[in-house]
C-alpha cells in the first residue's frame, strides 16, 4: 500500500496545480501606507544602548556645578509658571550636537524630534530651537566656569599633567562672505540707508507694522543696522592697531565685522578667526582656547600661557610650538616665566633664493663689504661714502639695526646699478643684526638631539584637536557672527573635545570608539 505522502505527491516529472498557479500568476507586494496614523510604545530609557556616548556625557555633566546658568531663571519652586529646560539637558544637547557635526539649534531641534540619542537625552520632549541658541551664546562667564570646570575634574583624573603643552592656531572661518568687505564710505552709506529703514518702521503704528512687516523682518533690519555699526567701530580699531593699510585701503565685513581676512593652510585668503588651542601632551586635553583676530601668531604665545595658567593656576613646564611662535619677545618672555620653550630656530639667512640675487646685487657690493665704525655707529660703504643709524627692526629671533645713506650719494652713484639699481627713491640700507644671549641659548638649545626629539612630536599632539574640531565636529566655519559668539563656540567644540577625551580614557562603561578623538 502506499504511503500518504506518496498519493498527495505529484508523479516524477510533473506540475503540481500550485506551482502552476504560482508561475502564472502576478506578484503581490506589502503596501505601504504612508497615510495610517497610530501610536507607538516608546521605552525612552531603552531607546540608546547601555555603552552609548549621550549617557556618557549626560552623566559627565551631572557631575558639574552649573548653578552659573540659574541666575537668570525665573520658574521658581511655590510660584506658577512653566518649568525652565535645566542647565544639564542644554549642556548635554549641545555637547553630544557639537560631537556629531551639528552646529545649529535648528538642527537641533529637528533631531529632538526623531534621533533616538537625543529623544533620550530629553526623554522624547522637543526643545525649542531659539532656547539652544540662546543658551549657546548668552552665558559667556558661565560657559568659561565651566570649561574650567572640566578640567578640574579631568585634572583630578590624573589626565592633566601641564609637563608639556602644545600651543597652535587653527583658522577657522567667519561668517563673512568674501564680497561682504567694504571701504568706509561704502559701509557708511549703507549704515545710512539701513538706519532709515528702521526708523520709517519704527513710525508706523503697531497694528500697520504687524500687518505689512513680519517681526523676523524687523528683527533683521535691526541686526542689519547693528553689524553696520559696529564695522565702523572696526575701521577705528584697524586705524589704532596700525594694520599696515592706507585708509582708502581698509576694508571690513558688513556681515561680519570682526572676521578678518587671513592666510589660509592652502596659500589663498578667506575671512576667519584665528583659534588659539593649547593641549597637553600627556593626553591630549585641551587646556586652554582662545580666538583672535590676528593672522600671524608671533603675539599670541604669551596669551596663550596666561590662559593656562587662568584656567589651571600654574604655567605649563614646558610650552612647545611651530616656528610661526619664535621670536625674540616670546623667548624672553617664556624664559622669564620659568616656562621652558621648544619651537624651531630657522636660519633666516639661510633661506631661500639669495636676496641679493633677487635684487640684482654684485658681490662686491654685498653689506660684507661695507665697513662699519663702532665709534660712530656707522657704515662706510665700498665708494667710500657714509651710512648713518635709520632705525631698528625686530627680526623674528633678532634686533636688526638699520643704516641708510645719503639718497643723493646713492642717486648720483656710478656703480649704483651693482650696489642697489631698484632704488629710484632713497639712500642704500643695510641691516646689522645682534643676538641676546636668550636667544643664543633657545638657538644652542634647539640643535641638541632631545629639544628636536620633542619638537618632532608637536604636530602629532597640537593639530590632533585642530583636525578633530574641523573634520570630526564640521566646525570649519562658525555658526555665530563676532569675536565673543564665536569664542563662545570655541569653547564649546574644545568642551566637547574633553569630555570626549574622559569617555574614551575614563568612563566606565566604555563609549563607541569610532564617537572618540584617537
Ligand atoms: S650706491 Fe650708494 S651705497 Fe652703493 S656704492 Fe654707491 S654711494 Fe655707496
């Protein structure tokens, strides 16, 4: 007899009815019902694993003081009136958005609205884009308090040693557009126009203002009015610093005011701030951040050792730098402070095409060959005439005197096409460079085997938090207008650096290592 599954099966070689169907037949899809509205059961505790890196900086943050961003809260306990968001959430929101590459309250808030970490950190509750951004720039001093704060306690870590620190600049980019640069007439005339347009809004009734003009719009026309201003208050500032430009040549942002146009790693010129971080080497903590508008950083080291030692009440051991920081003044300066200073000492002469070269100069006419008298302070050049102090110069690491001749000497000169032939308006000059013995000694110092070993480590330390803060956080360009804001903004990324710093080398529970500065 046989079996069941023998009957019910098809004979070898045949079709069943099924298979049959199914061939001929057209495909069935699930639809998607994009229309269907339901509720969801949300666990917000379980919407982020146990190891992930909000927890983390929630829980940092629980443990600093932040009272310095309760003063102003009027939502007190017994009076009515809707609870304020607290200090820990704000903090934490914009830690963990400035970690991730988000800048914006804007963003923020959309995220609020479905990013599983960020439903966490508000347990699901959206918070209101403009109370981010306000929260961002309105509380300067508590903000410092608080990265001083972080480094208390990465200090009392034993993360923070201030044996050796790392200082470098990062130029990081305004909100200025490359066209917003005006002369002062031009920003004049444009101040003019905007103050009228406040005032004829301004004049108008309550009611008639609403109606034909939004209340963003007026608020921009007031912002508009405020940076004009404040880009005339510039153009005094760029006349007292002396910023090498003829008045008809200065120029400044109407839309940003403060962004200065700088140098950039890649040879060409954008408006930007310069950002002054310094790191200590022991593991990687950033110590201090500045940000200014000065391009070089020839006067920036001294400011940058002050900092630290404002946050942390001592100066570094060490302080060590690339060679746009070496100069005569920070050497002395560093040497005065106990501050031992590593940074290369370049042979300035010894750079580069020959200037003389450059300037059509025979040999015989080189400054070698012009003789100098002690007695008189002076030179005697090789047709015998006479070149008297002109002044002095700071070189980098040296004080160069200048000695200038006689110009109708040099203009009726026969062999003036062999000693200075580009020289249609003065006297020939040569320098006489003297070295101070601090800087003989940074100089003798720095051809020794360790100070080069531990110069060859800086970059390795000194532009890790650069690039992290540019490539990791985005912050390529800063999301605020102004010196203060975008200090402010500074502190923020360099804040989140380091609390990133104690996830990766402190928390317990061990963060997601790719989210961690390496
Ligand atoms: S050009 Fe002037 S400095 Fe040069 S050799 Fe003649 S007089 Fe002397």
């Amino acid at each position: 007899m046989a079996s069941a599954q023998e009957e019910d099966s098809p004979r070898d070689g045949a079709v069943s009815e099924k298979d049959e169907r199914q061939r001929a037949g057209k495909p069935r899809f699930q639809q998607i019902d994009r229309e269907q509205l339901f509720w969801r059961m949300i666990n917000v505790e379980r919407l982020i694993a146990e190891d992930h890196p909000a927890r983390a900086i929630w829980e940092f943050v629980g443990k600093l003081d932040l009272s310095g961003y309760t003063g102003e809260i009027r939502a007190v306990e017994g009076m009515a009136g809707r609870p304020a968001l607290s200090p820990q959430l704000l903090v934490s929101l914009w830690a963990y958005a400035y970690g991730h590459g988000v800048g914006s309250g804007r963003a923020i808030e959309q995220l609020c609205e479905w990013d599983p970490a960020y439903q966490w950190l508000t347990g699901a509750v959206v918070v209101n884009a403009h109370t981010l951004s306000d929260f961002r720039v309105k509380h300067e001093k508590a903000l410092k308090e608080l990265f001083v704060q972080v480094l208390g306690l990465l200090s009392a870590d034993g993360l923070i040693t201030l044996e050796r620190v790392m200082q470098d600049g990062t130029k990081i980019g305004g909100k200025a557009a490359q066209d917003s640069f005006r002369r002062k007439e031009r920003v004049e005339q444009a101040l003019k126009q905007a103050q009228e347009q406040v005032a004829a809004v301004e004049a108008l009734s309550e009611e008639e203002s609403s109606r034909r003009i939004s209340k963003a719009r007026r608020r921009a026309q007031r912002e508009r009015q405020q940076r004009l201003e404040q880009a005339l208050e510039e153009f005094e500032k760029l006349a007292e610093e002396g910023s090498g430009k003829g008045p008809e040549d200065r120029r400044v942002s109407t839309s940003d005011p403060q962004a200065r146009i700088m140098k950039q790693p890649d040879g060409g010129f954008a408006p930007s701030y310069n950002a002054q971080i310094n790191t200590d080497a022991s593991n990687g903590v950033v110590v201090a951040v500045g940000v200014v508008q000065a391009g070089n950083d020839f006067e920036q080291l001294q400011p940058g050792v002050d900092r630290v030692e404002q946050n942390l009440g001592r100066t570094p051991d060490q302080v060590v730098t690339d060679g746009g920081f070496v100069s005569r003044d920070n050497i002395v300066a560093m040497k005065e402070r106990g501050v031992e200073f590593i940074g290369p000492c370049g042979d300035e002469a010894g750079k580069g095409k020959s200037s003389y070269e450059g300037r059509g100069v025979s040999p015989e006419y080189h400054s070698s060959q012009f003789v100098y008298d002690a007695q008189s302070d002076s030179y005697c050049c090789p047709q015998g005439k006479i070149l008297t102090y002109d002044g002095k110069e700071q070189r980098h690491t040296q004080v160069s005197y200048r000695y200038r001749a006689q110009r109708s000497d040099c203009q009726g000169c026969p062999v003036k096409g062999q000693c200075c032939r580009g020289n249609r308006v003065t006297g020939r000059s040569i320098h006489r460079s003297e070295e101070i013995a601090e800087v003989a000694e940074f100089r003798h110092k720095m051809q020794t085997e360790p100070a080069r070993e531990i110069y060859r480590h800086r970059a390795q330390v000194a532009e890790t938090p650069n690039l992290w803060i540019k490539e990791k956080f985005g912050l390529r360009q800063f999301n605020v207008r102004g010196l203060s804001k975008v200090g402010m903004e500074a502190l923020w990324a360099c804040l989140t650096y380091n609390i990133r710093i104690w996830i990766r080398l402190r928390w317990i529970q061990v963060a997601t290592v790719a989210m961690v500065p390496a």
